[in-house]
C-alpha cells in the first residue's frame, strides 16, 4: 500500500509558476456543484475562468479538468480518474470573465454515486492557489429532479389593476394560475411532489401557504409539465413575495433530488381600494356639441374605475331636471361589472325639450367598498335640448339601381344620428302604394315589376316630424340559360325570353387563324329569344360561367384562354370581343363572360398535342404490286383535338434512293416539306390502324411510307411521323406483281362409282354416288420462293378465261417438289361431280405474295378434262326389263302397221288434213283461173291490134 501511494504521488505532474498573470477558475457552469444528474447521461463540462490579475497575457492558458468516484484530493482524483480533457483559454483582458466548454464530455455509462470533478491549468501562474478548483456532483440511475423555470403566473391572470408595471390583487379573492416545469423522474420512481406557494412579508415571515399533491407527474424521462397552482387567496392587504413551486416531496427511494431548482418566486401587492369617476356626459351622436338633442339614447355616460377593485353593478342614475331644479325625468342604468383600468358606458333617453340642467352620478356606497374618492362621483351640465333633422336617404343593393326579376332588392334608410328617435319608417311604390316598413327592407323584384319604379321612403321621428326621400329603379326580367353541366348564368331582358345555347369543337379540317401558338378549341352558339309576341327580347346584357373542365382538356393552359366572336357559327372569321363584351378567368375551372348582344364565340388557346404513342408501320406484300400498311396507337386517340392520321408515299425505282427518313435524325421542314408535297395518299380516323394502298407498284418501282398525325385543321406535323422501315431502318420497299408459271405434270383423273345402297340413302340419289380421283406430280417452287396452289372447277373448255373471279374449290395446296399431289371430290358433296356433266379442273400457282396466275388454256399442263360417263346400269344391268314382241302388221302388210301408228300422232293428223284440204282446193280453183287466162288472153290481142305502129306517130298531131 505504501509502495502503491508512492507510485501515485510519482504520477502527479509538479505544478511551477511559469505563467505571468493571474488567471482564475472561478467557478463550475456543468455540472453545477452539488447537482444530482442522470447517470445515463453525458455530463458536459463547462468552466467559469477570470482574469483576476493586473496584467494581461497575450498568450492561450492549457487548462484540463478530470473526474473520479467519491469525494478525494487533486492527486488522489488525478491518479484514479476515470476520464480527462483538456482545453485552451484564450487571452482574457483584465476583469474579464469567460465560460469555457470543453468539447469532450464524460460519461459513467450507468454508473452512479458521488463524484469528484477537478478543474487545473497545466502551467501555474503568479498565483497558485486559484489555479485548481475541485466540485462534487452525484449521478443516479434513477434520478428523480423537478425544476422550475423562471415565470410569472401572475401574468396570466385579466381584469387586474395596473400600477407602475405591477399587477394589483385583491383580498379574499381566488386567484387559479398554473405553473410550467420540468420533471425527471422513472417509473418506479413513486415521486410524490407537493406544488403550491406560499407567500412572505418584507420581514422574511411566512405569511400563508398552500400546495396540492401531484402523483401523476410524467415518468419516462426529463419532460416538460403544467400543472395548476392551489388558488391564491390572502386576507390583508400589502407587498408580499410569492414563492412557488415544489414546497415537498417523496418518492422510492427518495424525492427531488435538487433543490436549487424547485422554487421561483414574484412580488404580488394585495389592495382594495375602490375609486369609481364620471369621466364625461355628452350627446351621443353629436359629442362636440354645446346642445343635447331630443330623443331615445341620445345621451353618453362614461364610468370609469380608477381603483383597485372590480365593482360589480353600481348605481348610474341620469336626471333632467329645468332651471328651477325641479326634476322632470330620472333614469338609472347598471353596469354589469366594471374592472380596473375600463370604462363603461351608460346610455340614456333626453325626452324634454328646451333649457334643461343635466345631472349624472354613482353610487359611492358599493358592495365592494366605499368610493375612496366621492368627489369625482358627480356631473351636471346646462345645456338646451333640440329636436334633430332626420334628413333620409336611400341606399339600395345595387348602386346603379338596376335589377333582375330574379333579384331580391335590399332597401336601407339613412338619416342623421341626432334625429329624434325613435324612427319609423315606411317605403311606397310611385308615392302611393305601400309596399314594406323598416329601416332596412328586402323587397322581391318581382313583386314591383318589369320597367322604372320611383321608390319613396317617408321617415317619423318620436314628434311625428315627416321627412322624406325618392329613387328611381329598373327591372329587367332575368332569363336563366345555363345549359347542362358547362354553362351558368342568365341574360337581362325587358320581355320574357328563354336561352338557346349550343356548342360544338371547331370544324374539322380547316384552320380558324387563333394566332401564334393557339388553337381553336370550342365553338359555341349563345341567343336569347323572346317567348312573348314581342320580335326582339329586348336584352340588355347577358353573363355566364363556362365550367372549363366541362368542355376542354385539363392540360390547356389557363392562362392562355382567350375568347373571340365568331362572324358565323359555321364561318371562320372572327373579330375580338370589343369593351362592352368582355371575359374574365376567374379560376382555374371559371371563365366568366358577359355580352350585350347574341352572338357566336370562339374560344382558343394553347394546345398540348395529345399524348400519342405510334409504332413504326408494317409493310405487308399484297398481290398485283398493292401494300398494306398496318400499325399500333397508344395513349389519348378519342381526344376530340387529335384529328387521326395522314399517310404519304413516295416511288422510286430501286437504284434510286428517294424516301421518308426518320424525324429524329432528320428534322429539316424543308425536307419533309418537299417529301410531302403531292404525296398525301390517304386520310384516316384515328381509330384506324391499317390501311391497304390499292395502287399497284410496277415491277422495279420501290415505294417508301409515312404515317402522321394531325391535330382537329389537319395539319400533319412531321416531327411525330412514324416512317416504314427496309432492314430494320428507313427506306424503301418493292412490290411484287409478277405472276407465278409453274406447271405440274402427269395431271390425270379417274372415276369411280360407289354401288353402295348407304351412298344412295343419303340422297336417294344413285346419280351422288360418283367419286373423282385426279393425281399429278409437283413442280420445283420458283427461285424467289415457295409457291401454293387453288383448285378451280368450270363445266366449259377454257380459252383464254380469267379465272380471278371464280370462287376456287380447294386453296392452299402445299407444293412439295417432286412429290404426288392428289384432289378428291365426291358427288356427295355440295356442287359435287354428277353423271353425263363434263368438268375441267384447273391447277393455278400463288406465289408468296398472293400474286396467281389465273389466265387458263385449254389444253395445258395444268388442266385436266373429265367427262362423267353414267356407270349405273354396269352394275345395275339385272334391272333393265325384256322388251315385249312387236305385234302383226294390219292384214300382213308392214307399211300399214307404220301408217296405222303414225295416226296416233297429232302432228300426223294435222299435216294429213293440210294436205287433203290442199287436194280440195286444188279440185276446185284450177278449172277457174284456166278459165281466167283464156279471156284474159283474148283482150291482150285485142289491145294490142289497136295501138300504132310508132310511138313517134302518136305524138306528130301534138307538135303540129
């Protein structure tokens, strides 16, 4: 042991006056002497140093502190220290003072007890004995320390005197006030506190006290509290100080742990002094008048309390009296509750005319104490007592006197203040008819009418006195024409009229000229006609709400909203709305507009392009040069602004290099420009997505697509294209329309005939029970790619026959190179193979495209001819009945048999009477025309025996 405590000596440093000056560790900021704190805890360090001395140091003190358990020496603490810092102080001047935090704090990590904190610099100075300073702190696992923080509760208290900055109370009087803190505490703690106050005279003696016992302080850590203080209630006047806070405490195993902390305190001054003054009388419309004026409530009185005390309902009594002092009238008044430092103000009726003495006074026996002051108690005053001019006028709900029938029409009278009250009021329509009474009336539009009313307001004073006053206002009928869920308002007319609205989007395909970066968005159609026999409504104005949201997108930006009138409602001109028509963006879903005519509105602003995402197009090869454009849409295609798509072509031939290319790598608008120009091939819908360009493409002419979208005009905008693409980027694509010529060889056909009694049950038809086999052998496919085949039927021989629309009895037909193909048709089949027809089956090529060769000859590789003979009786011959024995001739003679049949006939009959009636005729007219031509024959002769022998003679005695 003795070794030991050698050894420790060994290990403190030697302490030697090396620093001019004086430099002094006054005191411990953290941990404050003595303080209980948690042992969980860090403790920061933080030390008070002066310079005590008369000389300053221009060089930084080392200072270090260290910490042990229990309470020991410098050298014993230093050599069993459980922690060490060191700091630096910089040069003080003389006199100064500084708190210096050391920036490592110590740490017990839970362990608890006494403790023992030293604070040294490293190098003395001239004196030594300052330059040390040891403190004692303790630290507990389970703390339990309530602190009060500086406060006034006495400041939360109303209605209290005031005097030189101190609040005055009164005796007998309970005063409730809360207290705020701090507590720290565990839950097994168990802290009982006593909170409370108590109160002390200037002699140090404890005058009263009270306190209230808390057991539900918070317990899980350090946590601010409020809790109420018992009532404060003293019985004597004077100064006192006021000591609150904790007054005691328990707990497990102890109470609060410091008491440095538990109380604060304030002075308080108890005192019941009770002064109440009449401040002033006066009129109380007229304050700056020499003469009072008749009427109710026409005279001001203010009390106010000068004293300490509050006074509940003193005695005010007002009274007239004349000039002899006899009293006319009297009224007292009661205030409910004067505190100190108000006023209050008693009102009182003047019903006397002429020259009259005034008198006012309070009470100076209260409840609460006699007057201290009774001097000031009274006031009298001479005045002389007038009757007022009530000088109406009328103020009404609308300044410009102009109202809808929908309107409710508020009327206020306004007179002057010193009228002789009480007034009365009465409102007349043209001065005759009475229509309201009151001050302020609320009267229907309705109720007075269509057209110009002169209103009337005849105002009595308490006398009977009449004054008056008149108006004019304007009706206007109020027509509602909000329509559906987008519009709002009405329109004012001097008939009954109704509204007829409507609104549409923009014409498609055409471009109303908004202005730079705007588009037309709505158009819209606003009249208002009259429902009467009146032509014209007679409107002088009409406002509505267009509910945005209703009838534009979301993502047009407000601000940009403007509104035009349109020349016509399918026209495209416009002109904007001039100072009488006007709109107003009231809000983000609002636009207000107000116009004094009907008329057709525009209204544009700017427009996002509609969120759409296109997919290249797909380009599929179709037969005889033509293309089928196919591709996907995505995102807002019903959006009424996006006006679908527009699909240009270019052609080219293949050496050429002529195409669409991609918007993103080139974006030139004379590029495009001069790439669309004359190509546009189609316009479709936006639902659309394919399209089959019927335009075939010769062979060797390349084409290349784009496919844009448009917005409602139709105008395309290029940098959203989607472009077709050859090997994965843009260019061209041929067409094909190059017809296959494949033949197949050894096409033959063979019949058979199914003699079976179930073929014939199915139709009861031995005629269906055909079946034809035709077999060949398949070609090589052709060098740009496989080929298929149609079957084709037709029952006439082919020559130069088109068979491009003829339906094909089989499609498809896979072709095999080399190998056997086969067709089988049976006559069980609808439109199948019957007996004494004679068919020809033709085998046409496709291509992979579709492109086929359809023209046919007969004979040709590909045609096969079948005659379907009838094979029924070879299999059936057992049913062909024998022919019955030809009968005997009439009397042997053969040629009588065949004459004897033929009578049977009708054409036989009929030819045989023709004839016989021929040998009739012949019978009878012969003999008579030879009769004829005898006599016929001898007056020729006759005639020719007469005429000249020269015809030249017949005409001699004519020229003569």
């Amino acid at each position: 042991m003795i070794l030991s405590s050698l050894g420790g000596i060994l290990l403190a440093p030697t302490a030697s006056a090396s620093v001019s000056g004086d430099y002094e560790i006054t005191t411990s900021i953290s941990p404050i002497p003595d303080i209980y704190m948690s042992a969980w805890d860090p403790v920061y360090i933080e030390v008070q140093v002066k310079n005590s001395g008369f000389f300053y140091n221009s060089e930084s003190r080392s200072i270090e502190w260290f910490v042990c358990e229990g309470s020991q020496t410098e050298t014993d603490c230093y050599n069993d220290r459980e922690d060490y810092g060191i700091g630096s102080i910089e040069p003080l001047a003389i006199g100064a003072s500084l708190n210096y935090s050391f920036n490592q704090p110590f740490n017990s990590f839970g362990d608890e007890g006494p403790y023992t904190l030293v604070y040294r610099f490293i190098d003395s100075d001239t004196v030594t004995s300052n330059d040390v300073a040891m403190f004692n702190f303790n630290l507990a696992r389970k703390l339990v320390d309530v602190s009060i923080d500086e406060q006034d509760p006495i400041s939360q208290l109303e209605n209290l005197a005031e005097y030189n900055g101190k609040f005055i109370l009164n005796t007998d009087t309970d005063y409730l006030m809360s207290m705020d803190g701090i507590v720290s505490s565990c839950g097994s703690c168990g802290l009982e506190a006593d909170l409370g106050w108590k109160l002390v005279d200037s002699f140090g003696v404890e005058r009263a006290n009270s306190s209230t016992t808390y057991t539900s302080l918070p317990n899980w850590g350090a946590v601010a509290f409020t809790r109420d203080l018992p009532a404060l209630n003293f019985d004597s006047e004077g100064t006192y100080t006021m000591h609150f806070g904790i007054l005691d405490s328990i707990g497990t195993p102890s109470g609060d742990m410091n008491s440095f902390n538990d109380l604060q305190s304030v002075e308080v001054v108890f005192d019941d002094t009770v002064d109440l003054q009449i401040s002033s009388m006066f009129p109380l419309n007229s304050p700056t008048s020499a003469d009072y004026y008749y009427g109710n409530d026409s005279v001001a009185v203010t009390i106010s309390n000068l004293g300490n005390h509050s006074v509940v309902g003193p005695l005010v009594r007002f009274t007239v009296m004349d000039l002899d002092e006899q009293i006319e009238s009297e009224e007292d008044c009661f205030p409910t509750e004067i505190v100190p430092g108000e006023v209050e103000t008693c009102i009182f009726d003047l019903n006397e005319l002429g020259d009259k003495k005034l008198k006012v006074f309070v009470s100076e026996a209260l409840n609460e104490g006699v007057d201290a002051k009774p001097s000031d108690n009274i006031l009298n005053a001479q005045a002389e007592v007038i009757v007022g001019e009530i000088n109406p006028i009328i103020e009404q709900s609308n300044f410009y006197g102009t109202y809808n029938t929908a309107d409710n029409i508020t009327f206020t009278a306004r007179t002057l203040p010193t009228a002789a009250g009480p007034l009365t009021y009465k409102w007349y329509r043209a001065g005759i008819q009475l229509i309201a009474e009151g001050q302020e009336v609320t009267v229907p539009a309705s109720q007075l009418g269509l057209g110009d009313h002169f209103i009337q307001i005849r105002a009595y004073d308490s006398l009977n006195n009449l004054e008056s006053a008149t108006t004019l206002i304007t009706v206007f009928n109020s027509t509602d024409i909000s329509q559906g869920d987008w519009m709002n308002g009405s329109a004012v007319t001097r008939t009954h009229a109704k509204g007829v609205v409507e609104y549409d989007y923009p014409l498609a395909g055409v471009n109303y000229g908004p202005g730079v970066g705007l588009e037309a968005l709505i158009r819209m159609s606003i009249d208002v006609v009259s429902t009467t026999e009146e032509p014209s409504a007679g409107m002088d104005w009409m406002e509505f709400d267009i509910n945005l949201t209703k009838i534009i997108p979301d993502n047009v930006p407000r601000e940009s909203i403007a509104m035009h009138q349109l020349l016509g409602y399918n026209q495209l001109d416009w002109d904007p709305l001039d100072s009488g028509n006007y709109y107003q963006l009231i809000d983000n879903d609002t636009l207000r507009v107000h116009i004094n005519q009907n008329m057709d509105l525009l209204l544009v602003g700017e427009l996002p392009s509609p969120e759409i995402n296109l997919s290249n197009p797909e380009l599929t090869l179709l037969p005889d040069g033509q293309m089928q454009l196919d591709w996907n849409a995505t995102g807002d295609i019903e959006n009424p602004y996006f006006g679908g798509w527009k699909i240009y072509r270019v052609t080219s031939p293949i050496t050429a290099s002529t195409y669409f290319p991609d918007p993103e790598v080139t974006d030139s608008e004379f590029i495009w420009n001069g790439l669309m120009q004359g190509a546009l091939s189609a316009t479709l819908e936006a639902t659309t997505t394919s399209w089959i360009d019927e335009r075939g493409l010769e062979t060797g002419i390349c084409s290349s697509y784009a496919i844009i979208p448009t917005d409602r005009t139709g105008e395309p905008d290029f940098l959203e294209a989607k472009v077709t693409l050859a090997n994965g980027a843009p260019g061209l694509t041929c067409g094909d329309a190059i017809d296959p010529n494949s033949e197949v060889s050894g096409l033959s056909a063979s019949i058979a005939y199914n003699n079976d009694t179930a073929c014939f049950d199915l139709y009861n038809d031995w005629h269906r029970c055909y079946e034809l086999t035709l077999k060949w052998t398949w070609p090589d496919n052709e060098p740009e790619g496989e080929i298929t085949w149609n079957m084709y039927r037709i029952e006439q021989k082919p020559n130069d026959v088109d068979l491009r629309y003829i339906e094909p009895i089989a499609t498809g037909l896979v072709n095999i190179p080399g190998e056997e193909g086969s067709f089988i048709q049976y006559g069980t089949e609808y439109d199948g193979i019957a007996p004494y027809r004679t068919y020809y089956y033709i085998l046409t090529p496709l291509d992979s495209v579709g492109n086929e060769f359809t023209l046919v000859d007969y004979p040709s590789q590909n045609v096969e001819r079948v005659y379907i003979e009838d094979q029924y009786w070879q299999y059936n011959e057992y049913r062909i009945p024998e022919p019955e024995p030809e009968p005997e001739p009439p009397y042997g003679v053969e040629w009588l048999g065949d004459l004897q049949d033929y009578m049977g006939i009708e054409n036989f009959q009929i030819a045989g009477m023709i004839m016989l009636l021929t040998i009739i005729i012949n019978f009878i007219g012969l003999p008579l025309i030879l009769k004829k031509r005898k006599r016929m024959k001898r007056v020729i002769a006759k005639r020719a025996a007469n005429n000249p022998a020269n015809l030249d003679d017949e005409f001699q005695d004519f020229f003569n």
